[in-house]
C-alpha cells in the first residue's frame, strides 16, 4: 500500500500488537477508497472522562486529492473504539462515493452532456415536464362540504371544489395557522 499511515498516541503507550492491529486494519480501506494519499491515526486514554466506557479514543483522519474524511468513536477497550472508528469511516467513504458517481440520473456520460449545445440545454431546463394528468368528477357543494371532504380525503394541501353557492370553481386550502382560505379565480 502506498498510503502512508500516521499513529499518534497521547496518554497511551503504543504496544507492538495495537501497531499491527492498527496498521492491518487501516490497509483495509484502500479497497473502499484508493485515492487516499494519507492516514492518520490518533489514540488516545481520556483518564477523566464521564463516563467509564468512553475512556479509550480512536480518530481517523484520511487524507487525498479533493477530501478529507474523518471518523471518532469512543469505547472501553481502544482495539473496540479503533473497530467502531473503521465502521464509521466505511460508512462515510460509501457516503462520499456516493455524492460523486451520483449527479445525471439520465445515464449519460459527462462527453454526451458537453456535446448537447448551450441553446439545447437552456430549452431542456426551461421546459417543464408534466409527469401526470388527472381527471375528476366535481360535485357541487358549500365551502363548509369541501372543508368535511378535504379533510376526509386526506388532503393536506388544498382542495378544489365547484362551489354551489356560487356556481365557480374554487380552491380550498389550509393556511399556516390552522384556519382555512379560498381562492376564487376570474378571467382576466
């Protein structure tokens, strides 16, 4: 592995055994994420902390190109914060890697969105895509009928309605503060 790894140890003394422990462990993520060009690791024992299961302090810190990725776990046995440290980690990488291949969800390449023309994606953007049509009976009724019916339906939002007071359509919807409005539309 070409990573260079970094121990530090603060109130603790670095035995042979916690080094190749850390060492194999920490080689490991270089499946997961093989941009990395440094790693760090810090050891500590915290001898005054609250808690007696959170004395022992494992941080990992990698280091490449465009990122730093970083990962604290806190246990009772510091080869159990270094496991739970590499959990964490495993999940921020796959994390990571995630925000990067995901972006165009169309399943383009980067060269067929750069060939398409300046003009032809200002079209694309600008045109909304209508992604479903619904049809519906109306039944006259008062505003206090559509307020029953909304709330039977389930609707949160608005309803619309053909008012029979009024012989119009209208939009009932539920304001911020619990009290409801209508829109009543005209031609203008």
């Amino acid at each position: 592995m070409t990573v260079k790894i970094e121990i530090f140890t603060k109130n603790l003394e670095l035995t042979d055994r916690l080094n190749d422990y850390v060492v194999m462990k920490v080689e490991k993520l270089e499946k997961f994420l093989e941009e990395v060009d440094e790693s760090r690791v810090d050891l500590s024992h915290v001898k005054t902390a609250r808690n007696a299961n959170d004395r022992y302090v494992a941080q990992l810190t990698l280091r490449g190109k465009g990122f730093i990725l970083r990962s604290e776990e806190r246990s009772d046995s510091i080869f159990s914060a270094v496991d739970a440290a590499l959990d964490k980690m495993r999940r921020q990488i796959t994390r990571f890697k995630g925000k990067r291949t995901r972006g165009r969800g169309d399943g383009q390449t980067i060269a067929e969105v750069i060939e398409t023309p300046l003009e032809e994606a200002h079209e694309i953007e600008e045109a909304p895509i209508i992604a479903r049509r619904k049809r519906f009976m109306l039944i006259p009724m008062d505003e206090l009928e559509a307020i029953e019916q909304m709330k039977l339906l389930g609707h949160e939002s608005f309803f619309v309605f053909f008012n029979a007071n009024t012989n119009e359509f209208n939009v009932l919807y539920q304001r911020r503060d619990g009290s409801y409005g209508i829109i009543i539309p005209e031609i203008g």
